[in-house]
C-alpha cells in the first residue's frame, strides 16, 4: 500500500531519480510464437517491433508499445508496457510486458490458455526479477542504471512546471529482497509523474471497468484499429466508429489531508453534485503532486456531462470536491 507522505521535495530526487516499484511486476512471453500469440490477444500490435540487445534501452514506437488485454466484453482486464528484449543476440524471440504486479499472475495464466501447440512460454516473472524507474530532467534517464542483463524501456517523457521529465522502466534478476532498493521519495515522485502523464494502468480493483476509450486508451496509442482480431475487438471498434463512448480519463486535483489519503486509490467512486444517489465515475491512480506535497493529483475516470456544470466529489456526495485540470494530450474524437 502507498503511504502518502509530507516530504520535503528540494531535494535532488525531486528532479532525478531511481528507485524499485514494488506495485510493479514482470511477465515474459518467449519463444518462436511468441508474437503471434500477442497479436491475437492484445489491443495494440506487436508485429515489426525492434529487438532490442541485452542491456540496451527500448525507445521509441517501433520499440515499446502500450497494450491492453481485454475480455470478450471489450472491459480491459489489464495494461501493460511491452518490449521485444531476447535474452542474446541469437536467441528466439521474448516479449517482456511491465504491468502492475497484483495482476501479473492472473494475466499470465490467462494468456497461457491460448498457447495450445504453439512454441511458446508465458511466466510471470515478478518474484524472480524486479522492477526499478528512472527518471530525470537532465536527459538520459537510465544511463547509470541498465547492464548487461536487463531489460529496459522508455515510456513516454511527463511536462510539469515547465519541466521534461523523461522515464524509463528497468527489469533486474533479482538477487535478493532489500529495502535498501527502495527510495520512498524518488517512488512518490515517479507515481506523480505516472498519474500526470494521463496514462492509465489497470490494477486489480480497476479490472474489467473499462473499455479502452473510456480511459482514453486510443488516445494514448494503446489500441490499433487495423491489427485485426483479438478478445473484445468487436466492442472495441464499434465504441470507437459508432460513437458510444460518453465517459473519459480526466486529470483531477484536491489539497491533501487524511481524508483523501485513504480515498486516493483506484476504484474508489466520486459522484456528481446533482446525482448523489449513483456514482458518476471512480479513480484509476493517485498520487501526491511532484511539487506541491499539499496536493494529490488524480486520473478520473467519468461521464462527460459531469463536467459540464456543478461538483464532483471523491468517495462520497459530501467528499473533497476534485478540480478538473488540462490532459497533455489531445482526446481522438469518438
């Protein structure tokens, strides 16, 4: 469980950082089927992806991708960031997928129901490798942290302040549990940089909530509307075609006490001003803000027409009222 914290930011964390993600886990997916087995399963493709060596950084589109893997019901059962990192040079392809470890095994298992004969393993690697971030204002965000036998990515840089704010993703074996690997500021400061990036992660009390557009998965190039077939993909598409979708992730903010600290994580409901009888929406994340540690910023998922008027509170019609603030990035017209 996070624990929301007062801590003073002038500190040299607060611009660069390095810590491990304990909510964070691993799932590998190797093997000479590998990519076909992914392409039929998750939202976004994975065909043509860049292999990239052992110890090096996955950068750019045709390196890292955002997925989603959804139910028959087009409700996303879990999110993932994805790269194509083979454990040499030579060796058969591996897909490793960072996702939010209190989802990891149930992923895995579900995605191993579909190998049949194909050449393929699926493990969820979470106990035997950890997950680490770096971030940094300075440019590169990982160079004094990748080795040889790890496997990193870059996901998308976060503007706050005026300031770029670059990210990268690293899988290390593990070797042993420490504390010492954890940094409780640098992690507050990764978790706002996640939350204001405006994408979301699915987690365990956020599955099957969603359907993609409706935390703006298509926005944030997790979906490809031309890889073909996959669970849920009907529902998926005609969402995006037929205009169905009337409920979007926003970004959201509310001073800090211990009220919210227990009311900031996912799933928890917020409801409407003048429809306190029904929940308008729920959090997706949370977290203390990057520069103001009286504040905690959100990703709401809700109705439109929530926004048009009138209050949304968190947790309850008499909870602390959110401020809607600007995503970074343009919505795809639905």
């Amino acid at each position: 469980m996070t624990t929301y914290s007062q801590n003073s930011l002038d500190s040299s964390a607060l611009f660069n950082g390095f810590t491990s993600l304990p909510d964070w886990g691993l799932i590998l997916v190797e093997g000479p089927d590998a990519a076909t087995l992914l392409q039929s399963q998750l939202s976004n493709s994975v065909v043509g992806m860049v292999k990239v060596s052992p110890g090096q950084i996955a950068r750019g589109p045709q390196a890292t991708r955002l997925v989603g893997y959804c139910s028959p019901k087009g409700r996303l059962i879990a999110s993932a960031w994805v790269a194509l990192s083979p454990e040499s040079e030579d060796s058969q392809d591996r897909f490793a997928m960072f996702i939010s470890k209190d989802i990891a095994a149930s992923t895995a298992k579900k995605l191993s129901m579909y190998i049949l004969r194909s050449k393929v393993k699926i493990v969820d690697a979470s106990d035997s490798w950890e997950v680490f971030c770096s971030y940094s204002n300075e440019g590169d965000a990982a160079i004094h942290h990748v080795e040889p036998n790890n496997i990193a990515m870059d996901i998308p840089s976060v503007l706050n302040h005026d300031q770029l704010f670059n990210r990268t993703l690293i899988a290390k074996p593990r070797v042993s549990v420490s504390k010492e690997n954890l940094n409780p500021i640098a992690l507050e400061n990764w978790n706002s940089l996640e939350v204001l990036s405006g994408i979301p992660r699915i987690v365990l009390s956020t599955q099957e909530q969603f359907v993609p557009q409706m935390i703006n998965f298509e926005s944030v190039s997790g979906v490809d509307f031309k890889k073909g077939c996959y669970p849920g993909q009907e529902i998926v598409a005609r969402s995006q075609y037929r205009g169905a979708v009337k409920r979007r992730l926003q970004l959201g903010h509310t001073n800090l006490d211990s009220l919210v600290a227990k009311s900031a994580k996912p799933g928890v409901e917020i409801f409407h001003s003048s429809d306190p009888a029904q929940p308008c929406g729920m959090v997706v994340l949370a977290s203390p803000n990057l520069r103001d540690a009286a504040r905690i910023d959100f990703q709401i998922e809700c109705k439109l027409d929530s926004l048009e008027s009138g209050d949304i509170h968190l947790a309850s019609i008499d909870g602390p009222v959110l401020k809607i603030d600007s995503l970074p990035y343009p919505l795809i017209e639905i």
